[in-house]
C-alpha cells in the first residue's frame, strides 16, 4: 500500500466529546525532551546518508511495500549488475536463444569426404575462428570503451540489487541486518559501503519523502481519467522507473519511456502543467491529447516488468 501523501481525505475526522475541552489531556501534551531527540536523531541520520551518498528508498509496488537503497555515481566507476542468471531463468528468452543456436548449425553444417580436403577445411576454420574473434574483442572493447566516454562523468544510478534482481526489504529492520551480513550486492563496490555497515541503524532508514514511490497508484489513477492525474505522482514514478530500468538493465522499459515515446510526451506534458504560466497551459492541452487507456496500460507493463525482477526480502 502506498504512502498517503498524494490521497486528499474529503471527510474531516470528528473528535470526541471531552467533560473539558479547555483542559489538555496527559497523552495530548508533547513531552519536549522526546521531540528534541526525535529531532536530533533524524538529523543524525540525513547527515549519515548526505556523508556516505546514498540513500534509503521506498517503493510501493502491486505485491507490497519495500525498502532499498539508491547511489549515484559515474558511469565509469561501477560495473553493472550481472543479468546473464536472470536472463536464464527468462523461458522466452532462453527459447530464442536456442531458436538461435539450432539455426547457426544448420547454417554452418558441411558434409566432406575427402580426409585431405577436410584437414584444410578445418585449419581454415580455426584460422577464420581467430580472426572472427579478436575481431569481435575489438569491436566489444570499442563498443564499452565509445560508452564510457559518453558517459563521461555523468552520475548514473545504482540500486541495492544483486545479479539483476532489486533488493526489497520490507522493514528497516531486515534491510539494516542485509547491509551488516556482508551479503554480496551491487553496492558493496562503493567505497562508502563498509562504512555504511558498520554505522547504519535501522531508526536511519527513514526516506526522505522525495524517495518514496508509488508505483502501485499510477496504473489506477491513469485509469481515472485526465481530470484526475496526479502530476506529482506520475513525475516521482517515471523518475524512478528510469532509475530502475538504467541500474537493472532493462532495455524495454528505457525504450518505453525514452525521449518521444507517448510516456514520454505524457512526462513533459505533467511537468508543463506543475511549472504553471503559458507552458502550463500548453501542457494542459497536450494532457488532453494523451490517451488515458494507452497511458495506463503502457504504465502497466512498466510496473508489471519492474515486478518481475524484484527479489523480496522479509
């Protein structure tokens, strides 16, 4: 279940009668040594994340509610999460792939009977198999070097994950007992993470309301209908569905919310309605232009694979 903070509640609450209603009770009376350790301890526990520059996160998906933890870091100082497991408990991917490898033998199947002919058949074989290898090394070490350069400095994100899948906790309690255990994880490459083991408290896992998302509302409020998009709502989950599908390797949610997809178009329109003035109205117009059954179910689908690769943890 989502964190409340974009429901409105239409109906006031109604207090109950009290013989006095002048006179405090004991339970109502803030005890102000409390407040100010309340107060201390989160600030505590900002400035831990704020030195060692990550941060809790909570998502709220279809199956629950869970805590992570998110970096950014430049590209060329992390190395990516290692799908090639995920990938092999993927059936449709795995039956592709051997769709593929029964047509190269077809393709390449020779019948020799010449044992002369053979032999040079072979040594021509083994010499073209070199060549195409260290072709195909050059072109994978041009390929990886061309994207680090573009990546340049640029800080990318790296969740709590681990061969692919998203780490999910959730309390902070199980989350804080995973980052002791010295479990193996995408974060433990951070020089700040043997830090963050030794230092962390679960009372530290409080996010701050900018990282807390609800993927579990958008497919419903898209479904509302455009008088009742939540812009904030909407903006706060396509930022972490990039997020996510950038740090676990999921091409077809990055496609999906690439520059000029609808998803896209439907990203610029709500942030043009949230910065107000003629852009606002602008965006207003765009808004009605989107369709809300194509939106929502696009949005779906990105939920629905961000779910997949998600490992829970209690």
């Amino acid at each position: 279940m989502g964190n409340p903070k974009h429901t409105e509640v239409s109906v006031a609450r109604q207090s109950p009668q009290r013989p006095d209603a002048d006179e405090p009770e004991l339970d109502d009376v803030d005890d102000p040594a409390e407040s100010d350790t309340a107060t201390v301890s989160a600030e505590a526990a900002r400035a831990l994340w704020d030195e060692l520059r990550i941060d809790p996160v909570e998502i709220a998906l279809p199956a629950g509610t869970g805590y992570t933890l998110r970096a950014y870091r430049p590209a060329r100082e992390l190395t990516p999460t290692d799908v090639a497991e995920r990938d092999q408990d993927d059936p449709f991917l795995a039956r592709r792939q051997a769709v593929d490898e029964d047509e190269e033998e077809d393709d390449e199947t020779v019948v020799i009977l010449d044992e002369d002919v053979a032999q040079e058949f072979a040594e021509s074989d083994e010499e073209d198999g070199k060549t195409r290898r260290e072709v195909a090394d050059d072109e994978d070490a041009a390929a990886v070097a061309e994207a680090e350069d573009e990546a340049g400095d640029e800080e990318v994100p790296v969740f709590l994950s681990h061969r692919g899948k998203l780490l999910l906790f959730k309390t902070p309690e199980s989350l804080v007992s995973f980052i002791r255990s010295g479990a193996p994880n995408d974060l433990s490459q951070l020089d700040s993470w043997n830090e963050l083991s030794e230092r962390v408290e679960p009372a530290d896992i409080a996010p701050l309301d900018e990282d807390i998302y609800e993927l579990d509302l958008v497919v419903e409020n898209l479904r509302g209908g455009h008088d009742t998009w939540d812009p904030t709502l909407l903006i706060e989950a396509g930022e972490v569905a990039r997020d996510l599908a950038y740090a676990l390797r999921l091409p077809a949610v990055l496609d999906m919310l690439s520059a000029g997809s609808s998803l896209d178009d439907l990203d610029e329109a709500l942030r043009a309605t949230v910065d107000g003035g003629v852009g606002g109205f602008f965006g207003r117009r765009r808004l009605k232009k989107i369709g809300a059954q194509t939106a929502s179910l696009g949005w779906r689908t990105i939920v629905g694979k961000i779910s997949a690769v998600v490992d829970w943890r209690d």
